[in-house]
C-alpha cells in the first residue's frame, strides 16, 4: 500500500491504495465519494465516468496510482458553493433525465465534458456524445433534452418521440 | 486482480531500465489491458506506465510524414492529427466511446494488435513506421497475426510516423455492443499506388488486400474492383457474423472508403 494523493473536488485529498487499485474504488472506498458508481466494471456503461484534469474517462478503468497529483472532478463536485444543484444537474431534474438514477452520475459527467467542448451541441452530438454511457430506464430522449436545456437551448423544439 | 509494483518513469531512458525487470510489462492507457487483468488473462508482475513521458507525447509534422507519440490518447489525435491527416483523425474519433479516447493510446493499441482494433489498418494501410524504444520496424514487418507483433519482450512503441497519403478513408462497420469493428477498411493512395488494409474481419489479424490495391492503384474507382472476390476461408465467424458476411463486408466497405477518400 502507499499514500495516494490527488485533487477531488478542489481539495487536496490522499488516502492508502494499493497498485491495482482503480480510481472508482479509491474515491468510493478510500474517500468515501459513493457517488460514482460501478456498473459494468468493463468500462461499457459509464456509471464511474469522472473527470481527470478535465477529461471524462471511466474510472473503472484506471489505475488510482496512475492518476496520483491530477485533478479529478466527480459527481460530488457539481453543486453551486451554496448546496443548490449545478446547472447539468438541474436540467436533469425539470426534464426527467433519470428514473432509477444509477447511470445519473455517470451522465451528468459526460454531459458536463461535452457542454465544456461543445457548449451549444445538436441532438446528434449529444447522442452521439453519450454513447458510451448506458441508461436502462429512460430511453435517453429526456436526458438528451436535459443536456439540450443546460447549454441553453429550447429543449421544447426537440421532437416528442 | 492480482496485484502488481507500479512504476511511472518520466523519460524512455528510464521506462527501458524498469522494463528490464523480470515480469515487468507497458501499460499505456489499460483501456485494454485492464479489462484483462480484471479477467486474470494478464497478470504482470511490475507495470510500467508509459503515459508520464512528455516524449511520447503529440502530434506534429516531421521527417517522413507524421509523427504521433506512442502515449497520445485518440482524442488528441482525432483534433491535431485533422488538417494534416483527415483520415487518420477520423478514424481516432471513432475508437470507443469520448471516455474512452480520452484514455486509449495508438501505442497501446498497435501494441496489442487486437484482430478488430482500428489502428493497426492505419498504419498497415499507410505503411508507417513504428518506432521502439530499440529500433524502427516498418508497417509489413511489424503485425504477425492476431494479438502478435514483432515487438520483443519488455520492446515497446515510442512513437508511429504516418506517410500522409494524397487521398484517404477509413470505412467501419461497427459492432455497436463493444465499438470494435466488425470489418472495417483503410485505403490509401499515394503517388506511387494504392494500400488497403483491413481490420476485424480475419483470423489472422490486419492484412492487405493486394487484389484491391492493384486494381485500384490501376483505376481509383469502384468499377476497378467490382469483379473481385474475397475469399471467407480465413474470416472469423461469430454471433455478430460469419466468415461469408465478413467478406463480403471487406468488398463493400473497401467500395465505400475509395468513394469517401479524399
């Protein structure tokens, strides 16, 4: 085991991991940040999407120690400073982007990445965007208007269907 | 998995002193690496990491074409490789999934030489050089069969200088469950003729179709290969398709890529 010490959320944090500890298991079990989620555990689902020095990548599929000083942003970091949820987040909320909420996490991630590549997407580069990430319950249409509302756009326009 | 001592050096002068140890293997990304040691397929005994290494990191213009370091992920190639080598860069935007790209690297990937990765076609197609942290080995030499390379134990890829063709594409069908490729085709044409390199479709990993590069070196049309065949006896066959559909499949993507190059 050594002392792993990296930036979540904007604060210095270490904790103990082995070599073959993933990132995902370094941040739920190490730091107790349960709000990245293991879905496949074969980087497919993108339920344990985080961002590292501002890049999404499944952290399932990383190694903590690989990522020792760099800074990672998760789920738990994407409230305002006073508690409200963040603008990705609350677009999901008045659009119905979730049901279960498992893959949620994963998805605000993602969509938080591509809104700061893209931050007016079409429908497509949305979809096409979020194609790693997996969701059983909503058939995507209401997350994809979410990420359409929280760049701004009239998420009303989208069709129905 | 088992566990493992994990080393990160910061220069290819001192990857090659901790590769020297016993049991001691590259990682790179791990977008595949880890899914097989997660299975217990790999089990190393010290994992090197390769992506500290600024040297081996980038994109940029050089002697003999193309230069993409060995530890640059695809979503760095898919935007800087874009307007020297359009071709290329599309074909690294579509590897996986954004997460994915933002992880993966064309060493890892030409180092592993899975028989549905997409870039050993590019480098087969373009008839790159790949070079190690010992030598320089030319595209025809370097990929010897599924999951085989000419790369030697603890060898690993600094870098992949790409000859950047006058026309270019690469055509996936994709097997949408993982985002390999089913079958999938490179051709490029350069002044002196025509490579076609294809992915996913044989048992015997990447392989050019040197029927369609003499046709198409002869005429860069559709017409030029329409008569030709391709023989299924050494496709692989599975749910997703069988060998019959994966050769016809090479015929109808290798058609499709000479109509998008450009």
């Amino acid at each position: 085991m050594t002392k792993v010490t990296m930036t979540v959320n904007g604060k210095s944090v270490s904790a103990e991991a082995e070599g073959r500890t993933l990132l995902v298991n370094y941040l739920r079990e190490g730091l107790g940040l349960t709000g990245t989620h293991v879905g496949c555990d074969t980087s497919q689902c993108g339920a344990c999407v985080v961002h590292v020095d501002g890049k999404a990548v499944k952290s399932c599929t990383v190694f903590a120690v690989d990522v020792a000083g760099s800074d990672v942003r998760t789920i738990e970091g994407m409230a305002n400073a006073d508690g409200s949820l963040g603008v990705v987040q609350q677009a999901f909320q008045d659009h119905h982007g979730l049901q279960c909420g498992f893959c949620t996490p994963g998805m605000v991630m993602s969509s938080a990445a591509l809104l700061a590549e893209n931050p007016r997407p079409t429908e497509a580069e949305i979809r096409h965007y979020l194609e790693g990430n997996i969701c059983r319950c909503t058939g995507y249409h209401n997350i994809v208007k979410a990420v359409l509302a929280a760049s701004g756009q009239d998420a009303g326009a989208m069709a129905a269907e | 998995m088992h566990n493992f001592e994990f080393v990160k050096p910061s220069s290819i002068a001192d990857a090659v002193k901790a590769l020297a140890a016993e049991g001691a293997q590259p990682l790179s990304g791990g977008q595949t690496l880890l899914p097989t040691m997660k299975q217990r397929l790999a089990a190393p005994e010290v994992l090197v990491s390769l992506t500290g290494i600024a040297e081996m990191q980038g994109v940029c213009m050089g002697e003999g074409g193309l230069h993409v370091g060995a530890a640059t992920p695809h979503a760095v190639v898919a935007r800087e490789a874009a307007p020297s080598y359009p071709a290329l860069a599309a074909l690294a935007g579509g590897i996986g999934d954004p997460a994915v790209r933002n992880r993966g690297t064309i060493g890892g990937s030409v180092a592993n030489n899975d028989p549905a990765a997409c870039y050993p076609a590019a480098v087969l197609a373009s008839g790159a050089t790949v070079v190690t942290d010992r030598r320089r080995i030319a595209a025809d030499d370097y990929f010897q069969g599924m999951f085989t390379t000419a790369l030697e134990e603890g060898e690993f890829i600094t870098q992949v200088i790409f000859p950047v063709p006058q026309a270019a594409a690469y055509v996936k069908f994709n097997q949408p469950a993982s985002r390999f490729a089913l079958t999938a085709v490179f051709v490029a044409r350069f002044a002196d003729g025509v490579r076609v390199a294809v992915t996913g479709a044989s048992n015997n990993g990447v392989f050019r179709w040197e029927e369609a590069e003499a046709a198409l070196s002869a005429d860069f049309s559709t017409a030029a290969i329409s008569g030709l065949s391709v023989s299924d006896a050494d496709m692989i066959s599975d749910l997703h398709g069988s060998a019959a559909y994966r050769a016809n499949l090479v015929k109808v993507l290798t058609g499709r890529a000479v109509n998008a190059a450009h």
